[in-house]
C-alpha cells in the first residue's frame, strides 16, 4: 500500500476525530426504516450495522428504533388479514394488532439485533410497549370528521430509565414502535412518530432518519437538488410548497417535533448508500439534510461564507 494511500486513510480518521470528541457521550437515536431493511444484499444491512456499532464504539449512547418494513403486509398475507380503509386511513384492529406486535416485537426486532451483535455490537431488544405509553389515536378523515381506525396510538409517555439503563449497561437499546394503551392493549404507532417521542424525551443530541431517500430535495426530479441545511422556520414554506410532500411529512413533522422537544438536530439520510450514518456524522459536509433551530442555521451560514471567502 502507498504512502498517499495511507495518509489518505489518515486524513479521514484526523477529519473524524473532533466529531468523535465532541460526541463522546452524547445520546444519539437512529430510525431505522426504508427499503433497505428488505434488500436481498445482506451487505446493506450489515453496513448500516457497522455504523451503528461504530457509533457506539466510540462512545456515543445510540438507540435504534425501527420500522415495520414490509414484513407486516407478508404477515398479514400470510394470516388472511386484508386491510380495512376508512377515511383514507388503514384501521389496526384486534386481529391486525395481534400480527403487527408479533412482526415487530419478536421477527423484526431480534434480526435487528442479530445483525448489529454479528458486527460486534451489543445489542438489547426492548419491544415498544416496554417503555412507550399511549392514547388512542384520534384521527381526522380529509374532510375534518373524525374517523376510528383501532389500535393505532399517539405516544405521550417514554420510560426514559428503562432504555437508559441498558445505555449504561454497554447495550445499543433497540426498540420496537409499539405503545402501550391506558387499556393495557397494545397499539401500533408511526415508527417516524415513535423515534422522534424517544428522542426528544432523552433530550437526544441527534435524531437521523434512515430511509430510502437522500434527504429533502428541493426539487424532487433532480436528485442533485439535495438541501443540506434547513433552518425549522422554513419547513411551513416548504410543506406549503409541495417540496415536503407525502410520505416526507410525517418524518419532518416528527422532526420539527423533536428539535422542539430539546433535540439539537434531526438528519435525513438514504441507508442505502454505504457508510451513509459515518458520512452524516463524521464529515465536514455530510452526505443527507439536517434540519436546525434558526440560530444554529445562522452559524452554519455564517461558517460556510467564512470557508468560501466571503461567498454564500
């Protein structure tokens, strides 16, 4: 191997090296969700493995919390369940409830955990309704009636001590988006939703979605339209805009959540690309979109014209 490539690997542990400082000890929550937790390439996976381990290895507290994928809909397939729609909206009843804590709290959160133990992690299965306490979901139809789709909750309470336990314990908690009810019944939640209520009741220095996408485009046709910073004030403008649209709204909104909740920033990223969590974290220009309170994006502005000379 050769002397430029070796400094080369050099520079970019030395580029890493304040983030890992600075980090040190910081509680960090990662949704894990996207396409990507169905990919038949187990490397993607182990890749985001990987990050997540590093986090941890180097001493940052990190917490999963994951999605269903599409596992939920091949279960329901294979119980016989077909969805109910009311008002626009999938009803969870008992039957459909049964199925989805089963996928979540059992098939789903243990491959999670199998795959971050294999890349040298320890990791702790924690199933939502543990530690996440809920209302039942009130849901408005498009129309503004309100419409009762079952077992779908609204998380109010995190059992903070629970998961921070297994931080102090050397574990990397990962929890499933199920909540417990008044009623003692289980309730599916929004995985975005269910993320952004954990993090934001650890007072989280980082809340990083992983999907399937690269982060808020400002131009959904042009992958190169990537926005890299966004102060919160602008995501009404945005929304208003159709440049957060569909299935971007709830992550968003979940994020604008949690900054108002005591999280520092909310990252975006596509899981897909290899080492994306690293390259989020760890690098002068990270790779996703990160959404902060006003006054941290008037630093970063500020930053950026120092770096480009006075440039925008």
């Amino acid at each position: 191997m050769s002397d430029s490539i070796l400094i080369e690997k050099a520079n970019v542990l030395l580029e890493a090296l304040p983030y890992i400082q600075k980090f040190r000890g910081s509680i960090f929550v990662i949704k894990y969700g996207g396409s990507f937790m169905d990919d038949p390439n187990p490397q993607v996976r182990a890749s985001v493995a990987q990050d997540i381990v590093f986090l941890a290895s180097v001493g940052i507290q990190t917490v999963v919390v994951h999605g269903g994928g599409k596992a939920i809909t091949r279960a329901m397939e294979r119980a016989g369940l077909k969805s109910e729609w009311r008002g626009g909206m999938r009803v969870t009843d008992e039957a459909t409830v049964k199925v989805v804590e089963q996928t979540l709290n059992n098939e789903i959160n243990a491959e999670i955990c199998d795959i971050i133990s294999k890349q040298g992690g320890m990791a702790k299965g924690i199933p939502g309704n543990v530690v996440s306490l809920c209302e039942k979901l009130h849901a408005v139809s498009p129309t503004g009636e309100p419409v009762d789709i079952g077992f779908v909750g609204d998380i109010k309470f995190v059992r903070t001590k629970i998961i921070k336990k297994a931080l102090a314990d050397g574990y990397i908690p990962v929890i499933s988006p199920i909540a417990l009810g008044e009623d003692d019944h289980p309730y599916n939640t929004n995985a975005d939703v269910a993320a952004a209520a954990v993090a934001g009741s650890l007072k989280a220095r980082r809340l990083v979605f992983m999907s399937d996408v690269p982060g808020l485009l400002a131009n959904p046709a042009e992958p190169g339209s990537l926005i890299p910073t966004l102060p919160v004030s602008d995501v009404a403008r945005l929304k208003a805009d159709g440049v957060i649209s569909s299935g971007m709204i709830p992550k968003v909104d979940s994020g604008v959540k949690a900054l108002q909740s005591g999280v520092k920033r909310v990252h975006f990223i596509d899981g897909r690309v290899r080492h994306s969590l690293l390259l989020e974290i760890f690098t002068d220009r990270g790779i996703g979109t990160e959404i902060v309170h006003d006054e941290q994006a008037a630093l970063l502005l500020a930053a950026q014209r120092h770096e480009n000379g006075g440039a925008v």
